[in-house]
C-alpha cells in the first residue's frame, strides 16, 4: 500500500448529499482517504487536498 496526495474539485451547485458525503464519496473512488481538507472555495467549486491510502 502507498498514500497518495491528491486534489479534487466539487461543484457546490450540484450536491445531492451532504458536502462531507461527497466529498468522501469522492475520494474513495481514488483510496482510501486518511486525510482530507477544503482549501479553496472560488465561483461554486470546493478544492480540496487530501491523502488517500491505495494498493498497489
């Protein structure tokens, strides 16, 4: 296994959860997430930064 630092963005505007749940969501789809944090809101869209725990 490896942690990975990873971004992703999240269009505030199409949530059909709860943000946290999306973002979770998200982050799944990539490891498992260890870590995670919203750095940045700009025009509707979430950055977040977060580390994932992947197989490899």
């Amino acid at each position: 296994m490896v942690t990975q630092f990873i971004t992703v963005e999240i269009n505030l505007n199409d949530l059909a959860l709860s943000l946290q749940h999306t973002i979770e969501a998200q982050l799944t789809l990539q490891g498992e997430p260890l870590r995670w944090a919203i750095t940045e809101v700009r025009q509707g869209i979430a950055h977040v930064e977060a580390v994932v725990l992947q197989e490899i």
